[in-house]
C-alpha cells in the first residue's frame, strides 16, 4: 500500500511540475487545429436523380423475337458507362475541368479523380442518383449535367454502332453458312449418285436390302409352288382320264366314283383354302358338271366314253403350276444376280451407312445454325426497327442537377470538437512522455535501488506552500483550460455563422 502511494505522489508531482507544457502543447495543437479547419475551403455536392426502366410497350411485345438484354444488365451497362474513361474525358471537355488540364499527366490525373470522386448510387432497383462534391457551386452542377447529357447521347449513339455491329456479324456468320451448306449439299448429292442402290430410301431400305428380302419371298412362294404341284400331281394319277356309260341307261358307276372323289377333294381343300381359293373353285366347278352328267337323260343304247372334265381340270392345274413354278425360278435367278451385285458393291465400301450418317448429320448441323441465323438477322432488324421508333430502355430524370446553399463539407463543428480532444490528449502525451525521459531522483528509497549505500538525505530549507498558493495555481491551471473552451465556442460560433 505504502509502495502504491509512494508511486502516485511521485508521478502525480512529475505530472504537476510539468503541466505547463501539456497546457502549451494543448493550446499550439488547438489553434493550428481550428485554424487549418477554418481555411478548408467548402465543398458544394451537386445531385441529380434519374428513373431507368424496360419500356413497358415494345419490350414484352418484341420478347422471343427481337434480340433483347435483361434489365439487370441495363442497368449494370449504365453505372459502367457513366464512370468509362471516354465518357469523363466528355465531361472534362464541356466544363470548366479542362482548364486545369495542361499535360496529357493532368488528364491522366483529372480522370482518375473524377472517377472516384463521380458518385452513381441505385436508390431503389429502377432509381438512381448522380452526384458530384467540388468547391465551386456552379462546376459541381455543370459536372452533374454533363454526366446526364453524356449518357443520353452515347446510348443513343452506341446502341446504333451495336445494331450495325452486330448485323454485320450476323451477314458474314450466314454467308459463310451458306458456302458450307451448298458444299455439304453438293457432298451428299454426289454419295448419293455414286451408292444409290445402297442408301436407305424413303421407306427406310435400301436396294440390297430390298433385293434380299425379294429373293426370301420368292424362294418361300417356290417352295409353295412346288408343294402344290407334287398334290396335283398325286390327284392327276388316281384319276380316270375318261368315263363310260352304259346303253339305255344313266350315267355309268364311273360317273358316280368321280363325283364322289371330287366331292372328297373339295372337303380337303375347303379345310386348307377359302372358297374364293383358285382349286377350291375349280373343284366345284368340276362337281357341278360331274352332277350335271349323273342327271341327264338316259344315253343311248350301247357302251359309250367321254373325257372325265375333272382329269381335264387336274392336268390344266398342273401345266399353270410348272409354268408358275418356271416363272417363280426365273425370277429368283434375276433377283439373286442383283442381289450379290448389290452385295459386291457393299463389300467394296466398307462402313458406308456410318458414311452416309455423318455426312447427314454435318448437313443438319449446318442447316440448324443457319437457319438460327437467318431468324436471329430478322430479329435484329425487328430490334432496329423498334430502336428508331422507340428505345427499349427508357430514362426519366426524376430531380435535375441541382446544388444547395449549403455546403456539405466539411462538418467544421465537428471536426473542432474533434481537434479539441486531441489537444487535450496531445497535452497529456506530452507530460507522459516528459515523466517518462525524467531521470532524476525523488527519494531515498529511489537512490537505495541502484544498489548503493545512502547515508542520509538533506530536506528542502524552503518552506512548504500555502494553501491559498495551491488554489493560486490550480485556478490559474484551470483557467487556461477553461479559456481553451472558450475559445472553443468562439470558432464554433464563427463556424455556425459562416455555414
């Protein structure tokens, strides 16, 4: 405890001692502070509000049609524009600014600083301000109104220069389309005339395929042909090739034998064939005129032959099927010769279908793009058409330029307030630091820590201060602070008044 008040005395009579410089070192930072502050020069801000929205007519009419950008980057393109370098360098150019460029370095500068200093904010999604802080009332207006006409007039201009661009572009990209679509076409034409036999036409076959499945079916109706002809063959051979009849009487048991085998075939075939079958209506015919016979009137006296209609019939059959089956055999001997020439020639081009694919599929990818764009060129002349007679972005300046009497800046009360604190705390900093180089002895017990013998210590013959003297220096203390804040409230008033 005795250590800890020991320390406070002495640092607080170090303190006291030196508190003149604090005092001096306060006042010296105070009114270099204020007067510094009072020779700023005011800074005027100029401001300008602007609403930039999609036109509500053209823009969902033209939608999917003509070539469009979002709002989003609208408005993007428009905070990059108004801060472009060619577009201060306009600014400079129409206002008093270029008075101040003499080298291409203060260009340089000028830009740079205007740049930063140029402030464009969004208020809202659609509402944006413009605003600018300068000494000169009427340059920060001028400025202001300059970033207005400046913006207008490039975004007519450089939406122009974008359609004509971008037109351009679109004419060149088809006309190097169609040169690749009129060689893709003159390939295919060629492939096709050189293996037509072997493309796939409409139906989804080509020629060899078609040729193989001829001789399949041909081959199968042969079979058939062949099978037909052996039954006809076998019915030829149990089969009376006459008929006798008996003198006086009707038709003869012959007749009646034939009828009934003709009746007999005719059930064998109806169970096979439909009735509109060639042999099944040949065969009723045949039983038609066996009945026929075994009805008529009696024959004469005698023995008597005649030709059996169904032999007649029978042998007919047979001669149409060996000619059908010689028919049959010719054909199939032509569609077998097309067929291994078909086949020659496909051996002899290896992968021709993968071929004839990709040359397909090169001309459809040519014909897609080019087909996009000759619908995007016609949406480009849409949008151009829709730029001159109405803008797809459309801007209302909601407040123009303008500059209050006030200044903005600086906040001279504030920032003598400000210089006050650190005055004060300059004071103190000086009388720490003062404490902190003093090396002089204060005690004995001071002289004791470097390790030396003390005799003893001769106090101070003075007498010690009154008490009236002690208030005598506190009031004087006192007072120079306090006439630090009243010279305060002077400068803040001064300040007031001048804003």
């Amino acid at each position: 405890m005795d250590s800890l008040q020991d320390l406070i005395n002495r640092y607080g009579g170090l303190a006291w001692r030196r508190r003149w410089w604090g005092v001096a070192a306060s006042w010296a930072l105070c009114l270099v502070g204020w007067f510094g502050i009072a020779m700023m020069p005011n800074q005027y801000e100029a401001s300008a509000r602007v609403y930039i929205d999609a036109d509500a007519v053209l823009t969902p009419l033209l939608r999917g049609i003509a070539a469009d950008s979002s709002m989003s980057d609208q408005i993007d393109l428009l905070q990059h524009m108004l801060l472009s370098r060619p577009n201060i360098e306009k600014i400079i150019a129409k206002t008093d600014l270029q008075l101040d460029t003499k080298t291409p370095t203060d260009l340089e500068q000028m830009v740079t600083r205007l740049s930063k200093t140029i402030k464009v904010n969004a208020q809202t999604r659609n509402i944006f301000s413009i605003a600018f802080r300068n000494p000169d009332r009427q340059l920060a207006y001028d400025v202001v109104q300059a970033v207005l006409a400046s913006y207008i007039e490039n975004r007519a201009g450089d939406n122009r220069d974008d359609m004509e661009k971008a037109s351009e572009f679109l004419d060149e990209q088809i006309a190097s389309y169609e040169k690749q679509l009129r060689d893709a076409e003159a390939r295919r034409a060629e492939f096709r005339s050189k293996y037509v036999d072997l493309i796939p036409g409409d139906g989804g076959l080509n020629r060899l395929e078609q040729a193989r499945m001829q001789v399949t079916a041909l081959t199968g109706q042969l079979a058939d042909a062949k099978a037909r002809r052996v039954l006809l063959a076998k019915e030829l051979d149990g089969t009376q090739q006459e008929l006798v009849t008996e003198a006086g009487g009707g038709p003869g048991p012959d007749t009646h034998a034939s009828l009934r085998d003709a009746e007999a075939r005719l059930r064998e075939l109806q169970q096979t064939y439909t009735d509109a079958y060639p042999e099944v209506i040949a065969a009723k015919r045949d039983i038609a005129a066996l009945k026929k016979m075994d009805s008529g009137p009696a024959a004469v006296t005698g023995a008597k032959s005649e030709p059996n209609p169904v032999y007649e019939q029978l042998k007919l059959r047979l001669v149409e099927t060996d000619a059908l089956i010689e028919s049959l055999q010719r054909q199939i001997d032509d569609a077998t010769h097309e067929r291994d020439r078909l086949e020659a020639i496909a051996h002899g081009a290896p992968n021709l279908e993968a071929r004839y694919l990709n040359l397909n599929r090169d001309y459809d990818v040519l014909r897609k793009n080019y087909d996009e764009l000759l619908g995007r060129r016609e949406g480009m002349r849409i949008a151009t058409a829709a730029q001159v007679r109405a803008s797809n972005v459309k801007m209302v300046i909601i407040d123009p330029p303008q500059v209050p009497q006030a200044p903005v800046a600086p906040e001279r009360v504030l920032l003598a307030i400000g210089v006050l604190f650190a005055g004060l705390a300059a004071g103190v900093g000086v009388v720490g630091a003062m404490m902190t180089l003093d090396q002089s002895f204060h005690s004995v017990v001071d002289l004791r820590t470097m390790g030396r013998p003390v005799i003893g210590a001769i106090s101070l013959a003075a007498l010690p201060p009154t008490v009236a003297m002690r208030l005598r220096h506190v009031a004087v203390f006192g007072s120079s602070l306090g006439l630090l804040l009243v010279v305060l409230g002077g400068v803040l008033l001064h300040f007031t008044q001048r804003i």
